[in-house]
C-alpha cells in the first residue's frame, strides 16, 4: 500500500474533480448528444465494449469497492462493485471470462477505488442495505486485502495503476468521523482514464429499485453465492439482469424495518451509518415498499426470466 508508484497514484486522482453523473429533466436544445454509461450497483458486474460505451462505473461505495480491470489491447474493461471477501474468488472469474478476445499475455490494467479506514461498529442481524453482510463487519481491509492478494496469485498480467483505498481514501468530517474521500468511479472508455465519479437516482439506471433488492435478495438465493450478480451484455448493449429470488422474510422484515427512525435505519442497515450517502434512508424505504406491494419474487421475474432493457436513440432505457 505504501508502494511510492500507488501513492503516487493515489495522490494524482484526489487531484481530479469528481464527476457528477445527472440526466436532465428536459433536453435542451442544441445539446449534445448524451453520453453512453453502464451504471452498477453493489455486488454487481459488468464488462463493456468501448465501441458501444463511453462510461462504466459504480458508486456508494463506503466499505465496499469499486473494482476495474482494462484491458490495454482493446479497451474492453470490466467494473464490479465488490461487497464481499467471499465473492472476489468466483467474482474475478466472471469478470475476466466476460472478456472478449482475452489471452493470458494481454496487459490488464486495475483500478480500486472505495473503501475507508473503517471501525467495526456492532451492527444488528437485519442488514438489507448499502455494504451490507451480515456476516461482515467493518470489512474494508479484509475486502482489499483479499482483492489484491488473489490478482497476485493468478496468471493473468495485472498492472495496478489506481489503488485510492483504505488510509488512501479516508477523511474526517466535521464530527471527526472517518470517511471515504471518494465513493465511486468511472472508467472513460476511449482513453481508460479513471475518474472519481458519483450518480443519483436519474443516472442509476435501468430498473434501480429491483437491482437494490437483489443485493439484499441475493444472499437467500444460493444460486448466486460467492458470485457477483450477472446485469448487463457486453455484446448487444442491454441490461439483462438475471433472476434472483426471495421470500416473504424479506416482506416481513421490510414491514418492520418502515416503521423505524431515519437514525435506526442507519445504524440497522449500514457498515457504515456516518459515511452514508443523504438519501440512504430514501432509498432503503423505497426497497421496503417495492417489498411490501411484490412481496412473490415470480412477480418481478415471470418464468424466473432475467428483465432486459435496451439503450433508446436518445440514450435512455426500455423495457423490451
């Protein structure tokens, strides 16, 4: 961590501006043709196509990691956001499986962005929200040190070009509580520049609330265990985002969780109650409603088929 390359790194991207990822409520005229993104959430995977995206990234990353592999040859780069010792074994070769065209002497490029010094706070058992396990806790270093431990096992030439992680992302706020310094990352496809980036609910997009479920979804539904949660296809450009089931706990729980405080929400839902974001409570309650109203997951996903969305001309999604 302490490499003077990776410090070096680190130092160069705190000095690049955050990029804010926002939709406009209106187009206005004459403007630009909107940029193409690939949008993850947590415990989510893509891989993209520069010739089909300019932009793949994730953020709300506290505890968590936003986790980027390039390759040089042909700009292709797969992004995940990882949640979870236990899924970065399995994870990394989903990401790298996606790779079009991949060969073992190919020079891969990795960028980390997320986590914090944390503490390890005694959260409760019913974690349903951002960076939440409820077998984690405060799991920052484990997280990073397996990420980086398993690309030095592997064959494969990994390059580690940004590593602003731990005590290289961590900040105090006004209350001297440690923080992330950055929560989230793009990588601009053209150039493979990494860039501190951040999103809200019009640029997490297709089909937000469903994808927050499954992070929660995904930890009864043992199809997915120690796997990252499959979303997008590189080669049409549409987001598939495949199955994942869960049952009327999940209802319950949700019932429950609504009638708490907006300070309990975060104490009871987050690894990391004073680095979440402003609208954490919202969008943990409006999970608990979808909840509520779809409580039978064959509601969501009919004949358990994944639900696809497809890029429009003027690059919003639709629901095919």
């Amino acid at each position: 961590m302490n490499h003077p390359t990776l410090v070096s790194a680190s130092e160069s991207i705190k000095a690049i501006p955050e990029r804010k990822f926002k939709i406009p409520e209106e187009s206005c005229p004459g403007r630009l043709e909107k940029s193409k993104w690939v949008y993850l959430f947590q415990r989510e995977y893509a891989t993209a196509d520069p010739a089909l995206v300019d932009f793949i990234g994730t953020d709300e990353a506290t505890t968590c990691v936003g986790f980027a592999i390039r390759n040089r040859k042909n700009g292709i780069t797969s992004v995940a956001h990882m949640d979870s010792p236990n899924i970065v074994d399995k994870g990394l070769d989903q990401m790298l499986s996606s790779f079009i065209d991949r060969c073992l002497d190919d020079d891969l490029d990795v960028h980390m962005i997320g986590s914090f010094e944390d503490s390890s706070p005694d959260h409760g058992s019913d974690k349903s929200g951002s960076e939440s396990d409820e077998n984690l806790d405060g799991h920052s270093f484990s997280l990073c040190s397996k990420i980086i431990e398993t690309l030095m096992m592997r064959e494969e030439k990994f390059h580690f070009q940004t590593l602003c992680v731990l005590a290289h992302n961590t900040k105090k706020d006004s209350q001297g509580n440690a923080c992330p310094i950055f929560n989230g990352l793009v990588i601009e496809m053209s150039t493979g520049s990494v860039i501190p980036a951040s999103f809200d609910t019009t640029s997490r997009c297709p089909d937000e609330i469903v994808r927050r479920i499954r992070v929660t979804s995904s930890y009864e539904d043992h199809k997915w265990d120690g796997k990252l949660l499959e979303t997008y296809n590189t080669l049409t450009d549409r987001f598939e985002i495949a199955p994942c089931r869960w049952t009327w706990r999940q209802e319950r729980i949700a019932r429950r969780l609504r009638d708490l405080s907006d300070s309990e929400v975060l104490h009871l839902c987050s690894t990391s109650p004073s680095a979440e974001a402003p609208d954490f409570v919202a969008n943990e309650r409006r999970k608990w409603e979808y909840l509520i109203q779809h409580p039978n997951w064959n509601e969501t996903f009919p004949m358990e088929q994944p639900r696809v969305f497809k890029r429009t001309a003027d690059g919003d999604w639709r629901r095919c």
